[in-house]
C-alpha cells in the first residue's frame, strides 16, 4: 500500500513541473480565503445552516447576550428588562452558570430563555476534535439541567466560529445553532454612545442583537438601546419566540 502511495505521489510530482507555481497559488489561495471566511462569517452557513436572523417583513425583534452569567453585570442587566417589561436570551458558559446557578434560576423565573455556549468557552475551543465539542456541550446542558429541569435546545457558537468538527458535533447532540445579524461590538468599544450609535445605524426587523452580559458598558447602553428599538417601533420577542422555534425540551 505505501508503494502505491508512493508511486501516486511520484506521478502527481510529475504533472506539477508541467505548470507554472501561479496557477497552484492562486486556487490554493481563493480555497484557503474561502474556508477563512465561512469560518469566521456565522451568518455565511458555509460548513452548517445557522439561524443568524428572524423574518424582516414582521417590525420584531430579539436581544440575546453571551458570556454570562456575571454576579455584578448579570443581575445590572436583569434589572434593566425587568423595569422595561422585556424578555431576552442568555447563551450561558456552563462553568459560571455552575459558579451562578441563582443567576440562572432567576433568569429563568423572570421570563427570559438560556442557550448553550460550550462549557468552557476555551479559546482554543476551535480546534478542538468533535468529540471533545461534543462533551463541551452536553456538559453545558448537563449543568444547566440540573438547575432548570429542562434541556437547552440552542446554541450559539463561541467566537461565532464555524468548523466540519462543530458541524457534526451539533448534528450530534441534536442542538440548533443561533448566530446574530447585529453585532454590537461591546467587547470592544468601552464608549456607550459608541454603542448605542453602532446598534441605531444597522437595527432593523427581523434582527438577532449581539450583546455581552459580562460588560459594564452593556449595562450603560441598554436603557437607550431599549428606547431607540421603541422609537423604531419594533417589538423585542425572545427569540424561540421571534424564530418559532423550541427552546427546551
């Protein structure tokens, strides 16, 4: 078998002097900016199906924050939606869900909705092999269910990066992934205004808003944020709610 190997080898070798090195750079470099992108665009649905937005022709929609649940900035943010009368999604790491299980429950019981976000959110998370994904979310929905009673039927991707390895590890545990169509970039920028300017310029229907239930300047720009969404008229809706899809089973 491995002089068979060989002898391929020798043949494709063989054919490769026949070209010019461009005409082998040039594909290489289109596949690998191609691969890049659908990795790092969870709205492009490049290596699996991605609800990243709801339906634009219905003035709705939802607020989601990741990261969480944070014991100073988490309950800020409750706080905040409980006053307004608006219920919003958590895509929770299982570690601090495990180190907050009252945040969860009261999350919970203020009418909001949990999703899964890995159990560790390791920044190596990426390259992880299917099965090591694969325990990272079922431990996330094992700790979870352990303090809701129900199992977690969403998904949102760390670092919104795609791979072949998550794709199956979804299939696998049988999880809907949820992405986002507006990033509010609060992991980033410590400026409110900035914030809330970033989220006024590109709201519309249909939208899934990105936000981070671990920053102090989430908790500053939410108020406005919940104003300009009213100014627009739209209506926030969960986003089981905005989508129609289960949350929990």
């Amino acid at each position: 078998m491995f002089f068979i190997f060989v002898l391929i080898g020798m043949a494709i070798y063989g054919l490769i002097q026949d070209f010019p090195l461009p005409y082998f750079i040039i594909p290489i470099t289109i596949y690998i900016s191609i691969v890049a992108y659908g990795s790092a665009s969870i709205q492009s649905g490049f290596f699996m199906n991605v609800i990243s937005k709801g339906d634009a022709s219905v003035p709705e929609i939802a607020i989601t924050f990741d990261d969480g649940p944070h014991p100073e900035t988490t309950p800020a943010i409750l706080d905040i939606l409980k006053q307004n009368k608006i219920t919003a999604t958590f895509f929770c790491i299982g570690e601090r869900a495990a180190e907050n299980p009252d945040l969860i429950r009261r999350i919970v019981d203020e009418g909001h909705i949990l999703g899964n976000h890995s159990h560790s959110h390791h920044v190596f998370f990426n390259l992880f092999s299917k099965k090591n994904m694969v325990r990272e979310l079922r431990a996330c929905n094992r700790t979870i269910e352990k303090m809701i009673g129900k199992r977690m039927l969403m998904f949102r991707p760390p670092y919104g990066v795609t791979n072949p390895s998550l794709a199956k590890a979804v299939e696998e545990v049988r999880i809907t992934p949820i992405g986002w169509s507006l990033r509010s970039m609060d992991t980033v920028t410590k400026d409110p205004g900035k914030l809330v300017q970033k989220i006024n310029s590109k709201l519309g229907p249909g939208d899934i808003i990105l936000m981070h239930d671990t920053k102090k300047v989430t908790v500053e720009a939410l108020p406005e944020i919940i104003n300009l969404v009213r100014q627009k008229e739209l209506t926030v809706k969960r986003i089981d709610d905005l989508l129609k899809i289960h949350e929990y089973a």
